[in-house]
C-alpha cells in the first residue's frame, strides 16, 4: 500500500503489526498486540526521543486528556517512539507525562502500520499546539539532547509517527499518519475518533 494520510491499515498490516514487539523503559519485549486488544485504545506515534514538536503535543494533549477522563470513557493511551527505551524513564520525568510510553528502535511496528515516510519538512501551518515557535523547539530539542546524553539513539531524525484509536476488539477505527514534522492530529479530531468529549478551543 502506497502512503496515505489516513487509510485504516488492511488485515495484512495489522496482522503484521500485532506480531512484532516494542519495548519497555527496562527494554523488556512487549507484544503490541497486547497494547491493543482487550479495551479502546489511543496510540501515539512520535518521532524521536529529542523532538520538541512531539513534547509541544504531547504536554498539550495531557492538559486536556487526564487519566481519569480516559479512565471515565473506558480508553487506554499509549506512545510509542523510534529511539532507544533508554530514553523512556527520562522523556517521562521531563514532561510529567502520566501515559504509557514504549520504544521501536528500528521501526518495525511504523513501517507495518504505513508510517513509511522520513522527511524534515515543517509544512506550512503552525499547529495548535506548538508552543514556542521553531527556534523554541530547535533549542529545546538541543537542550533535550544534553539533558539525556547521547550515550544511545534517541531515534531516526526524519521519521514522522501519527495516531490510531483501536477499538476494543484491537481493530483500528481511524488513524492519521503524519505527512511532516509538525503534523500530529488535532487533538478535537483524536477525541472525538476515540468518543471523548473534548473542551478546548
């Protein structure tokens, strides 16, 4: 299947998804399958471990989708990123961030689900949740880089994530795959796909 911003993976792709494996913050095996079968679930792809554009998100998407509103509608959220679980327990603690959070250092799991593309492009539309302009994030990605070290990779530079809701019987029912840096899913359309009522702007 060729890239497509918002095609729902076929059989194949989620067949192939679910047997492959991420990882946790201790770099034990985790089936993916068992991320996404059994209850609704919200999953994040971001790009790698240093992108302040993904940490704009996902600080902005903690600031309206707290645990208890998820726990409230039944739904389970989690992220995954390209770089190296040694960098989970560290990306969490900067950003307080109360989900989730597992590594697929080579991908494997993007590629299955048709987040193929690699760019650095920006686009050209700042999004809602972009905090502090591109040198902001330029820095902060910098700052993020000297804060965790470079003893292991913090994932691909040029790869793009996106975000799925899967149903309770682990069938994707909508997904957005990210076309350049700042793409991520407005946060209105990611809730309402996963049946959450959302205040914000």
């Amino acid at each position: 299947m060729s890239f497509s911003p918002s095609e729902l993976p076929t059989k194949a792709q989620l067949d192939a998804a679910k047997h492959l494996s991420v990882q946790d913050e201790r770099g034990d095996e985790v089936p993916f399958a068992s991320l996404v079968d059994g209850q609704k679930v919200v999953v994040i792809f971001i790009r790698h471990f240093f992108c302040g554009l993904c940490m704009d998100y996902l600080s902005f998407l903690s600031a309206h989708l707290s645990p208890a509103l998820l726990a409230e509608h039944s739904t389970k959220l989690v992220v995954i990123g390209c770089g190296s679980p040694s960098f989970i327990t560290p990306y969490r603690t900067r950003l307080e961030f109360p989900f989730d959070v597992y590594a697929d250092p080579d991908k494997k799991v993007y590629h299955a689900l048709g987040m193929t593309r690699r760019t650095l492009e920006m686009g050209d539309k700042a999004p809602e949740y972009l905090k502090s302009g591109m040198l902001g994030n330029v820095f902060g990605s910098i700052m993020s880089a000297l804060r965790f070290g470079r003893v292991a990779s913090p994932g691909d530079m040029k790869q793009v994530g996106g975000e799925f809701v899967f149903d309770k019987a682990g069938e994707p029912v909508w997904c957005h795959r990210m076309e350049h840096t700042r793409d991520h899913a407005p946060l209105r359309e990611l809730m309402d796909a996963a049946g959450i009522p959302y205040s914000g702007p």
